[in-house]
C-alpha cells in the first residue's frame, strides 16, 4: 500500500486502537464501559491477533488483500469455548471496519479499504429457538433461594425469560432502572447514533380489575434489591443493578465454584459472568446448557408473548427491535401449526366445485382422445399451409 505523503512512522495496533476508542467514546458521552471493553476485546483479540500473527506491524502496511485474508482468518478462529459464530465473526469483521473507516478519515490511510469485503452471510432461522417451559422451571428450582446468590441469579433469569432482555442490557442495568411497584424497568441500549431508552413491563396479572406486578416477580426482584441493599450499603441507584458477589457469601460448594469469575464483589456483573451462572445452573439441573442460553430465554418471552396473542407493534417495541421484520419471525409457525390453521379457516368450504354438480370428471381415455384430435387438426392444418 502505498504510504500517505509526510506518514513519517507507523502506529502500532494496540496504539492505536486506544486512539480510536478514545475518539469514538468521545462522540458517545453515555457509552458505558462495559461496551468499551466488549469494542476493545473485539479489536485486540481478532484484528490485533491477526495482524500480529502475519506480522504486520501497524495499519499503514495493511492492505485490501489482508482484508480478504482476515475474513478467511476469522473462519478459522476458535475461542476457548470453541469456534465462533457467524454472528460473532460479522461483529468482528463490523469492528475492524470501524476502525479503518476512522483510520481513513484521520488521514491515517490514504485508502478506505473497509469496503472491500462484504459482511458474512447469516443464517437465518425462520423460527427463533427458545427455552422451553420445562426447562425454564428446572434452571430456576436450581437456585437456591435462600442465598443472595439464588436470589439474584432468580431476578436475572426473570428479566430474560419473562421481559425480553438482552444479556448485555440485563448487565447494564441500574438499581434506579428498575421500579417492581409501578411495574416496569428502563431499558438503555447503546447504538451507533446513541443511546436507546425504552421501558419493558414486568410481568402482569389482574387482580380485583387492578393491573399489577405478578407477585412472585415482583417479589424476586424486590428480595435482591433488600440483599443489594444491605451486602452493599454503598452502591446507589445510579450504581449496577447486579453486582458479582464473593463466594463465601453461597451456603453450597457448587454455588461458589467459580461462577463470579474475575469478578470482584460489587463489580457489574458481565455478559461472559451471566453465560456462566446459567451453564452452571444448566449442569446442576441436568439440562444441555445450550438449551438455556441468554438469547433463547430472550427467545422464550418473544414466542410466548405471540402465542398468547401480543400485539407485534407492542412485542416490537417492548424487545427492542429496530425492524418489524425481526418481530414477524416470532409469529412464524411450524409446518403442523400452520397446516391446522388453514384447516380450520376451511377457505375452500365456501365454494361448490363441478363434481359437486354431477358433472363427470373428465377420465384418462378422455383426455387420450382429446390429445389425438389436437394432433389431427395439426396435421391438417399443415398439409393447408405447406399448399399455400
């Protein structure tokens, strides 16, 4: 590539995305740190990890030829808990054109060479695969209550499966977001234009004709507020929601087994924490972990609310969804369903069709006789033309 005039010396990668997450953080007042990091490991760990393992020493001497060679790298990459997917690599292919989109502007790079690959192709899943209810009922009977720990892992889950929640926004959450009485939580996501605000309703029921929190959300949710409250006077509501907690705190061996992490006690608790809470409930239950992840008890509340009949524009805005299109996947069914539905609209009940009217459907020797009258007249008419 050739180099801008007056580029006197080369940045290095780890420089030089701390340049860039300084720049895009200051553009974002309300970015929280949680998706610094998750932005910074995304960079550091694929593009930083590449570029090192091919030896190229900073973004001047990158080319659009090692941006093909970074999307082949990517397919091949593995992760401590295994092989990442297609969503995972498109992040980290969105990640690395950021920063050289930015490389670009800063007049780093004479060149924008984000463009010259396309996104991955993602699979797409006409029906969203979700936690069953039983399922669903086995991971929470595997908290113990009687621990802050069982207490909070039971409000977490709550928030996913029964409200929608991503796992990034249930890690991002703070006390004050959070209101079990007027029956709702406030919703921040962060976005490439800002920030996001929406308010999801805690699970309902009506009760005398008032509208009110289900009792045992609500009472869930209020117990780990008590126990936030008095483990850690110091926290406020502009502080996290959930916090990790240290492990002397669970009254049971497999409680405290590694399950806070790195984690210190009052720290916001992360994504990668809560995807290990819930495989260590998922083990201890006696269910494949991979049925109860963040995103299928996120699916769980989005199925459930369709099935019971949710308006999609209220499911829409209730999930966080830029595009109805990804509302729409939750109303679609199975093959059976659908097949019952139209069996029951009974479309075709209305109309009387000709056999119904005595006539005589036509059989295969009609239709043999039929075919050798066309090809007679075809024939004739030949000979007429060939005349002519």
């Amino acid at each position: 590539m050739q180099r801008l005039e007056g580029a006197t010396h080369s940045t290095s990668w780890s420089a030089l995305i701390e340049r860039f997450l300084e720049a895009w953080e200051s553009e974002r007042p309300n970015l929280r740190p949680a998706t610094m990091n998750h932005y910074r490991e995304q960079l550091d760990t694929r593009l930083g990890a590449f570029a090192a393992e091919r030896g190229i020493a900073s973004v001047q001497d990158f080319t659009r030829a090692h941006m093909s060679e970074f999307v082949d790298w990517l397919d091949g990459y593995v992760t401590p808990r295994g092989p990442i997917s297609q969503r995972g690599k498109q992040m980290a292919l969105n990640c690395a054109k950021m920063l050289l989109r930015w490389c670009h502007r800063e007049g780093l790079v004479p060149h924008d060479i984000s463009r010259s690959v396309k996104g991955y192709q993602l699979d797409q899943q006409p029906r969203p695969q979700a936690t069953r209810s039983d399922d669903l009922d086995a991971l929470l009977a595997a908290f113990n209550a009687g621990t802050a720990m069982g207490i909070r892992n039971t409000a977490m889950v709550y928030l996913m499966a029964l409200c929608g929640l991503r796992v990034s926004e249930l890690c991002g959450l703070n006390a004050g977001d959070l209101s079990p009485r007027e029956g709702q939580v406030t919703v921040r996501a962060e976005t490439s234009r800002g920030v996001r605000v929406r308010r999801v309703d805690l699970p309902s029921v009506v009760r005398d004709g008032e509208l009110m929190t289900r009792p045992a959300v609500a009472e869930a949710l209020t117990a780990w507020l008590a126990v936030r409250a008095s483990s850690f006077p110091e926290l406020e509501d502009d502080d996290p929601l959930f916090v990790a907690l240290e492990p002397g705190r669970s009254s049971t061996v497999k409680e405290r087994d590694g399950e806070e992490g790195a984690e210190g006690a009052g720290r916001r608790m992360t994504v990668d924490g809560v995807r290990l809470m819930l495989r260590r409930a998922a083990e201890r239950a006696g269910i494949d972990p991979r049925l109860v992840t963040p995103n299928r008890l996120r699916h769980h509340f989005g199925l459930s609310a369709t099935a019971a009949g949710v308006n999609q524009s209220a499911l829409m805005e209730a999930m966080g969804h830029r595009s109805p299109l990804m509302t729409m996947r939750y109303a679609v069914a199975s093959d059976e369903e659908r097949r019952r539905q139209f069996a029951r609209a009974d479309i075709a009940g209305g109309v009387t069709f000709p056999d119904a009217q005595g006539r005589r459907l036509p059989t295969r020797g009609d239709v043999e006789e039929s075919l050798q009258e066309d090809a007679s007249l075809s024939q004739i008419a030949r000979r007429l033309f060939s005349r002519g």
